[in-house]
C-alpha cells in the first residue's frame, strides 16, 4: 500500500531540517522606529524575524508603495560578513539592516508598505512605516517606573517597545493648567501583517499626576489599540505608563505613542464623499472649539475605496481621518433616533448608532429580478461597531442577513423576490451607541465582474530560471467569460507569460522567466486582469496574498498592496519535465518525468507537485476540469539528494476539451512548516482532445 501524497509531503516537511539560509526570503519582524516625520530624513532599523527566514545578508534597495516616500540602505560599517570559504552557499546571518529614509515634505501621511531586497533571496515580505507629521521621539532604556520616566515634550510621537515580559515604559511631560491631550497608541494594527508573529500586543495606558495617583486609563478602543483624551485642570508635570495588559512582551512589538494638543477627530458625518463634489462634515472629537462642521473639496482624481486625509480647521490640523470616496450619491439621516427613512437605490446613507441597542430601519423599493449589493462601511474606517445587515420583507420576514463579510463591516447579495418594498437594518451586535458608532450602508446595482487575486506577493528567481504565480478569478453578477491576465512592470531580462483563463477554470498560471542575461534587481508590479463584458474592456487589478504563520502551523492569507519580484544570484534546483506536450484524450493517464537539477550544496527533501498544497488542503489547483494528479501512482517526494521522479495525470471520461494549457510543474524547496519556495520547469503544453462521438 503506498503512502498518500499528501501524507508523504507532510512527513517530509517534519522530518526535514529547516532548509538553508538561501531557500528562503526574507521575512521582517518588526521596524523601529516604526515611523517618521515628513520633510525628514531618518535612519531606520530593520529587524528580521520568522521561522527559516530570517536573514537580512545582502540588502541592497528598498521598495515603498506610494509617493513622497524613498530609502537607501546603509551598508555595515564593518561590511558584510564574508561567507565561510569551506560552505561559500551558507549565506552568514544578518539580522538586522538600517536603512536612511527620506520622506518628502507633502508626502501622505499614513502607513506604508515596504519590502527590502537582497542579492541571494530576493525581496522580503511585507513590511510597514509610518509617515507622521509631528516631532518623532525614541525610547530611551531604562524608563521602567516614574522615576526613571523618559522626558517628552507635546506634541510628540514616541517610537517604543514592549520588548520583553512585564515590560513597562513611563514618560513624564508637562502642560498648562486647562490643556487636552490626547494619547493614541499605534501597535496592534502595526501586526497583522507579519509572518511570524503568532501573539500580537495588547497595549493599555494609564495617566498619573505628580503624586503617582492614577487618574486615567484606557484599553482597546482602535481594537486593541489605545485612544484616550484628557482635560487637565491643573498644570504641573504628570506621567503616562504603556504596557502590555496581560504583561507579556515580544522583542517585535513596536508602538507609536502620540501625545498632541491638535484637533482629534474620532467621528465624522457623512463618512462616505463624492469625488469631484464638496461635502459638508459634521465632526466628533476632542480640541475641535467651535468647529463643528466644515466643507470638504473632494477632488475628483481620489482612488475610489477608502481615503485617509486630515482636515484643516480654524485650531490647526486634525489626525488623518479616514473616509470612504464612491459615486453613489450620499444622503446623511441625523434626526430621530433609531433612524427610520428611505435608502433610495443606487445610493447611499450615512448615520450613527447613538444609542445601545439602536436598530436602524430604511426602506427601499426593488423590482421583482433587480440583484443588489448593500454594504457597510465602518469598521474600516475606524468606528467602533460590529455592524449586521438584515433585509426583510414589509410582513417582518427575514429574506437575507451577514455580519462579517470584511473584517467586521457586512455585505448583503440580493436579489428582489417580487415587486414591492423592503427593508434593510443597521445594527451593532455589541449594542454599542455613541458618536463613534457611525457608519455608512451603501446599494449598488450588482453588475457582471470580475476580481482577481494572486497567490503568492513575491517571487524570487536567478537568471536562466523559472517560477510561477496563480492568478486567482472570482466571477461575479453572471459574468461568464474568458480572462486575460499578464503582469505589468517587470524588472530587466524578466518576462511573464500572460495567461487566458477560460470560463470554465478559475487559476491560471502565471509564468515567470528570466533570461540567462537577466541582472539582479527587484521591483514591485502589477499583475492585472482584462476581460469584456457586455461589449466593453474591463480591467482589474490583482490583490497580492501574503502567507501568515496561523499556531498550529495553518497557512493563513492575507490581502497586501503590494507585489514584488526579483532577480536572484543562484537558486538552489532548476527543474526540467518531459514530455513538453502531451495530447489526450478522456479516460487516459500520461506520466511525466521530472528531474532537478541540485546546486552541490543543497541537498535536502524536495516535493513535486502542479498544486499548491498544505496539510491536505488545496490552495491553488491550475489543472483543467477533469484532469487531475494521481498521487498514488506518483512519486512526488524526492530524498536527500535524489533528482529524479515523476507526475501521473489521469483524464476523467466527461473531461472537457482544452488546448495548448500550460501545466507548471513545481519543485517545492520548505522554508518551514508552513512556507515553501516552488521552482517550474518549462511548460508542459496539455491539450485534451474532444470525446470521441458514439
């Protein structure tokens, strides 16, 4: 009886010591300080960190999304560390670089994403910066208790670290009798997107007076981040304390606190604008004085989703406050509350749950056939609700509901049952109320589409070698079509092979070459998709996915804005498979041979497969309908050394007909128990003939 693929490849993966420094990629940590001031020029540590992959060795550009924003790395002093000259392929480990970023002075506040590049494993994964627009300070060690509490003066953001166990930072600052501060902490937020960090911060922060008295705290109000506004009546000096709430500490759990007398936005009414029109804003927060409305110009180039921009009022500029931009015209409902009134379709209202509990309740009229999107958008802009959507008809039945369709924000796909009205209600499933619980509910015609993902955000590949991504197509609205995609800015010597995914198939494989010639480089693209509905050319581009390390060893996705390719010194296999065309018909098997090519030093357990594949589950499957891998009659698990074995396709007898698909087949290198590094041979043309007529 022969061991399953699946088993096999997961019995190789635990057996397998971790692979050698340069089958990886590098995986950051953390960033520190985690952000900088525009219209500075600062030098910034990177910090690697992650299972199998953390090695900086090599760094040599620096890839930000967006504008305003550019780095240089700053080479070691003392140099790289030169590699052992008896193993010149075990690459020494650098696990730090300090790169000197200068951001313009106009340049968009926010967080960025960035990724560094390295000559042996090409760029890394996601990291991110924050671009700030108030004095930037750094914590000083040791400021464990008051009286050793590091000096600030406001307004300030400090670059921290929670780094180790019952860790605890005090900062001592002075104001004026009758002065506001406000203290937001960024550090939470700053952690979804690291590979391997499976326990994430809890930030809380306490406010002492000179006498040590606690007088304020606050805990999880930006999720686990922290948000708290204080009025002090009496001047003098006073303390405030960051800490973890459990204690517990991690060296990658970077923070910013903010401590600033500007303007503090926490709501705004309407959340979503027109680009092109100006919208009048009502605001919620603190240091606002009179202003409690103001008339923001939208432009009309803003991307469409969501836009991140402070506001200018008479007291200063406000935090950069986050608002959604769309075409669908808006309306605001700001009387009674619960809220009950008319959701005119296409459209828009925008509203605040004031009261725990609240149900809002809106009408609209469909007709019988009519397909709809309604959705919220609140949680991503920061608001403080967990909202659930629920049409019903006018007799009180429930005829849809969701909670959570993007993050914590809900999206409902109807369709009219009938002629007639319905409604649709808001609520928190908290039962919270209050100026922060605002939201925005939104119907658009559903119209046929198209969205695209991409499975992996980065790929690494040397010269004369190949690699794959899997463009990943999720039709909407009764789109039916074919789907064009190919990648858009590559970097010299490389070249992608676009591919038509057909209308029956959602994966299509990206090919990646680069020439013998090929330099090493690196940059960001754009994987795109075209395709045409009802007559026109529509164009779409791909979402990224990252890999997140889930405890318990899952593979977990995640959706980035950026894509990252680059051009590599020497991998460790290249891999060849023979025959480069196969033609069959339903009800046939072919076997294909597959041999790797091993640089000497590498010598560890390889895995082949045309999938994507982890602990039984199937993440990316770019096999035509009815074509599959026979996985007991395969040998897919190559052993130290080994180079060669082989791939068994069988064709079911209702298999459709296809020509000319090209087949990847992948040598997968394991990084660790989660991520590996996949190298393709030369396509393998599959053509399946049409079933003979009986």
């Amino acid at each position: 009886m022969k061991t399953s693929h699946h088993i096999r490849a997961l019995i190789a993966l635990l057996l397998a010591s971790p692979a050698s420094a340069q089958t990886s990629f590098p995986m950051i940590g953390s960033v520190f300080p985690a952000g900088v001031q525009r219209g500075t020029t600062t030098e910034v540590t990177v910090i690697a960190g992650g299972k199998g992959g953390a090695n900086l060795n090599g760094a040599y550009r620096v890839l930000f999304s967006g504008t305003g924003v550019t780095a240089e790395i700053v080479p070691p002093e003392k140099g790289w560390p030169a590699p052992d000259q008896k193993n010149p392929w075990q690459l020494p480990e650098v696990r730090e670089v300090k790169m000197r970023v200068t951001v313009a002075p106009d340049a968009p506040p926010g967080v960025r994403e960035f990724r560094i590049a390295t000559r042996r494993m090409g760029t890394s994964t996601v990291g991110q910066l924050v671009i700030g627009d108030e004095p930037e300070k750094i914590e000083a060690e040791p400021n464990n208790d008051r009286g050793q509490a590091q000096e600030a003066t406001l307004p300030c953001v400090i670059n921290g670290r929670i780094q180790q166990g019952e860790d605890v930072d005090f900062y001592r600052f002075r104001v004026a009798a009758g002065q506001t501060v406000t203290f937001a902490v960024l550090c939470h937020r700053l952690e979804d997107r690291v590979h391997d960090l499976e326990e994430h911060a809890d930030p809380l922060i306490v406010l002492y007076d000179a006498r040590g008295r606690e007088i304020a705290r606050n805990d999880d109000y930006y999720r686990a981040d922290c948000l708290l506004h204080y009025r002090f009546d009496t001047s003098g000096e006073y303390f405030v304390e960051i800490r973890d709430v459990g204690y517990k500490g991690n060296p990658h759990w970077v923070y910013r606190l903010q401590m600033t007398t500007r303007p503090y936005v926490t709501a705004v009414v309407p959340c979503a604008v027109v680009p092109g029109q100006t919208a009048r804003l009502r605001l919620h927060g603190v240091g606002l004085g009179e202003t409690q409305t103001i008339e923001l110009s939208v432009p009309s180039d803003v991307p469409r989703g969501i836009w991140t921009t402070p506001l200018s009022l008479p007291g200063g500029v406000t935090n950069p406050v986050a608002l959604l931009v769309t075409e669908q015209p808006q309306q605001t409902h700001e009387g009674a509350q619960p809220a009950s009134g008319t959701l005119n379709l296409p459209g828009g209202v925008n509203n605040v749950l004031m009261n725990p509990g609240q149900i809002d309740r809106y009408t609209f009229t469909a007709r019988k056939g009519e397909a709809w999107g309604f959705e919220v958008t609140a949680r991503r802009l920061d608001a403080e609700v967990d909202t659930e959507l629920k049409i019903r008809n006018m007799q009180g039945a429930v005829l849809a509901v969701n909670d959570d369709h993007s993050g914590k924000d809900s999206r409902i796909e109807w369709t009219a049952p009938e002629d007639g009205q319905y409604v649709i209600e808001v609520r928190d499933l908290a039962r919270r109320g209050g100026p922060a619980c605002f939201y925005n509910l939104t119907a658009t015609r559903l119209q046929p589409d198209f969205r695209i993902r991409c499975d992996t955000d980065r790929a690494m590949i040397a010269p004369g070698n190949r690699t794959t991504w899997y463009a990943l197509v999720e039709r909407k609205h009764g789109f039916a079509g074919d789907v064009r995609v190919e990648v858009r800015g590559l970097p010299p010597g490389v070249t992608a092979l676009p591919v038509t995914i057909p209308a029956n198939m959602t994966t299509g494989t990206l090919y990646l070459i680069a020439a013998p010639d090929a330099p090493v480089d690196a940059a960001l693209v754009e994987v795109v998709g075209t395709a045409t509905i009802n007559g026109a050319s529509v164009t779409r581009k791909a979402h990224p996915i990252t890999e997140i390390y889930i405890p318990g060893g899952a593979r977990g996705l995640l959706e980035v804005e950026t894509q990252a390719l680059a051009v590599t010194e020497p991998n460790d296999l290249e891999v060849t498979a023979s025959p480069p065309q196969l033609s069959l018909k339903p009800g046939e098997t072919a076997r294909i041979e597959v041999e790797i090519k091993r640089r000497p030093d590498y010598t560890k357990p390889v895995t082949l497969d045309v999938r994507i594949q982890h602990l039984g589950g199937v993440f990316v499957n770019p096999l035509p309908p009815g074509v599959s891998v026979d996985d007991g009659a395969s040998k897919t698990l190559l052993g130290e050394g080994e180079t060669k074995g082989y791939l068994v396709l069988k064709v079911a007898p209702d298999a459709p007909p296809i020509r000319d698909w090209n087949l990847a087949i992948l040598a997968n290198v394991s990084i660790n128990f989660v991520m590996k590094v996949w190298y393709a041979a030369p396509p393998v043309s599959l053509t399946v003939e049409p079933a003979e007529k009986k």
